[in-house]
C-alpha cells in the first residue's frame, strides 16, 4: 500500500511539473531553504533567551513574537518539504536521512506545542518568567531542531 502511494504521489501531475521545469523546481527549493531560515532562526534565538542567553532583552514579547515567526517557518517548511518529497517519493522513503529528518521534525513540533502549552510557557510570554521545565524544553528544542537541519542536509549523501 505504501510504495503504491508512494507511485501516486510520483505521478502526480504537480510532482511531474516540478521535475520537468527548468525554474520551478529551483524556486520550490529556495523557499524551502528560507521557510528553514525563518524556522531555525527564530527557534535558536528564543531557546538561548530561555536558557538565560541575551538577558537584557524582554522576555516575554520577544517569546511571543519568535513563537509566531518559527511557526510561519514550519508551516512553510512542511508544504514546500512535501512538494520537494513528492518529485523522488520512492527514494526518499527509504533515505535513511529522510526518515530520520522527518522524525525529527516530528519530534520538534511535538517539543513546541507542549512547550505552548506548558504554564511555564504562558508564565514565560506573560511575565518573563523561564521555568526549569521550559530551559528543559528549550535545550531539548536546540538539540532536535539542529540534528534535524543536520539531517536535512545530510539526505543528499545518502
């Protein structure tokens, strides 16, 4: 049933435009490196200010408005990543790479909604307050989110 999704999904006409153009492809995977650029650059930063880096700036706004960038990046990132899968499905399905970057993305996501969630989370973007369960958070963020650019990076050699 899986690898006759994965043909469906090669089939598909978008998937058959994107290898076929000279210009879209290119542009496709441009903004998925940006929709990165917004995900990562907005998460490193807001989980070094929980974990007590760059104390001299606001806490709470600062959260709030890194929350809201990151979250544009991974909504972005995970449309463009599904158009770029959608041209090699049956190869990147079985990209050791692949599998492990989508884990962590996974993973990442999870990390992020129970961080919001979290009463440290409101406690965070309301007063400034960083919890010892929201470093905890933040410093898990940092782990997964990097190994997943690493991983990201790495689909390419294997």
């Amino acid at each position: 049933m899986l690898a006759e999704w994965l043909q469906a999904l090669h089939d598909w006409q978008v998937a058959a435009l994107l290898r076929r153009s000279l210009y879209v492809y290119p542009l496709l995977n441009a903004t998925h490196i940006f929709s990165l650029t917004l995900l990562i650059g907005a998460i490193l930063p807001a989980d070094l200010r929980m974990l007590g880096l760059f104390p001299n700036i606001a806490a709470a706004p600062f959260l709030r408005l890194m929350a809201t960038i990151s979250a544009i990046g991974l909504l972005l990132a995970v449309v463009t990543g599904f158009l770029l899968f959608s041209v090699q499905p049956l190869e990147y399905a079985y990209n050791a790479a692949f599998l492990t970057k989508v884990l962590l993305i996974v993973l990442g996501a999870a990390n992020a909604i129970f961080i919001r969630l979290s009463s440290g989370w409101q406690k965070a973007t309301t007063a400034g307050v960083i919890s010892p369960r929201l470093k905890a958070g933040a410093a898990l963020s940092l782990v997964i989110w990097i190994s997943a650019l690493l991983a990201g990076r790495w689909i390419a050699f294997l």
